[in-house]
C-alpha cells in the first residue's frame, strides 16, 4: 500500500538533509529528487487529521533547519500532501521542475526578515493629547464626570474613541513611511502587509541578500534608536520565504 507523503517543500535537486532531522509526528525527513529540484517530504500522518499546534511546529522546524544549513528553499503552506512518492516525482516536481527551477532561483542566496513596529501606547496617546486640543479637551470633559453618572458621556466615550482612531491612522501613515524607507533601499523587495490592530505601525517582509543582513539589522537598529520612545521595533527571521513566492 503506498504511503501519502507530507510536502514542506522544494529546495535544489541533492541539497542534503539536515542529520536526524524529523518533522510530523516525528517521522524521518528526505528529498525526493528530480531534475534539478528536489522535494523535502515525510510520511503523512494516518488515522488523524492535521492541524495541531504539534504540527505546525514540526512544519515549521524542518523549513527553518533548511534554511539555517544555508539551502534555498521554496516553502509550501501547512498541509500540502500527495498520494505518495509517485505522484510527487511526476505530478510536482517533473510537472514543474523549470517553474520551481526560477523560484529558487530568484531566493537563492536571499532571505526573508519580517519587521513589525507598534506604538507605545502611553507615549503616543500623550503625543496626541499634547497636539490635538479638541481631542484633550474632550478627555478632559469625561473625566471630570463622576462615576455615578457615568452613563451620561456613553456616546462621548465613543466619539472620543474614534478620535483617537483617527488619529493614530494618520500618524500610522507618516510614521510607517519613516521606517519603512530607510530599509527598502537595502532589500531586495518589499511586502508591506496592512496593520491588523489599531496600536499597530508596520508589518513588513523584507527579501534581503544574505551579505547584507547585518547592513539590514544594523539599519533596523538605527531607527529603534531614533524612534524607541514612541514605537517599539521587533525584527524576526529569517524566515521561510513565504512573502516572496508566487501564489500560483
């Protein structure tokens, strides 16, 4: 009976396995090679479904031992599988070797730093009472109102709410161009992602030549310096190049 096998996903044809290296379920890790391009596989694990936090460490240790060995690798999203060693020979890896073959081509020798900024709550919000007099003067207002009446300045709370909204998006827009910029001009390329919360400045992916990491993470420091009061900088990576490899 042939075994389903589990894709993390595709690096050169003979790059090696890192030594004992193990991902779903513990199970062995190997490249299945083909022309040029080589698949990182396992066995898929039978009698239950995927999904555990267990597993999508695994998914991710084997990509990120990968890459700290130094190999190029073209990362698949969790839970990728194929009906066995068969169909990844022909159906992904014989069936795309030259689209795969640019792919790696385009990362080797480049990795991916993601770099997320947020506000530092008290300082900010501080900055924007100092600067927005309507926006002080109606904090003011609600706090002089005493607690038993509290229903009274609902709707005041709200509309101050969304003034202050407002206000950190238009400094979300300045302040974001001010960290982003100095960096872009040392990456490769860009993915700036949209801010999912409201305290929330950048959420970039930087692609970045691995001989400039430390001109990168340098820069990275330069503007923590420079904008640390007010903005809290963390840098993480390297990464699997997700950001980086076409969706099709």
């Amino acid at each position: 009976m042939t075994t389903p096998s589990y894709v993390y996903g595709v690096t050169r044809a003979g790059t090696p396995v890192p030594a004992g290296l193990t991902g779903l379920d513990d199970r062995p890790v190997e490249l299945i090679d083909g022309d040029g391009v080589g698949a990182i596989v396992g066995d898929l694990p039978q009698g239950r479904a995927l999904g555990e936090r267990a597993d999508l460490v695994a998914h991710q240790k084997v990509l990120n031992e990968f890459l700290d060995a130094g190999a190029v690798v073209v990362p698949f999203r969790f839970g990728a599988a194929m009906s066995g060693r068969e169909a990844v020979e022909k159906e992904l890896l014989a069936a795309n070797a030259d689209r795969l073959g640019q792919v790696l081509d385009s990362l080797d020798g480049r990795l991916e730093l993601r770099l997320k900024g947020t506000y530092v709550e008290d300082s900010v919000l501080r900055e924007v009472m100092e600067q927005e007099p309507e926006i002080a003067a109606l904090s003011e207002r609600i706090r002089q109102v005493p607690a038993d009446a509290a229903d009274a300045v609902y709707y005041d709370r709200v509309r101050l709410g969304e003034m202050i909204a407002h206000a950190l998006e238009r400094r979300r827009d300045d302040d974001g161009r001010a960290l982003l910029d100095p960096l872009a001009g040392v990456a490769e390329s860009v993915v700036n992602k949209p801010p999912a919360r409201e305290e929330d400045v950048l959420d970039a992916a930087f692609l970045i030549d691995r001989g400039r990491r430390e001109e990168f993470e340098a820069a990275v420091d330069k503007l923590g310096q420079a904008h640390g009061d007010r903005i809290k900088l963390r840098l993480v990576g390297p990464l699997p190049p997700y950001d980086f490899v076409p969706e099709a």
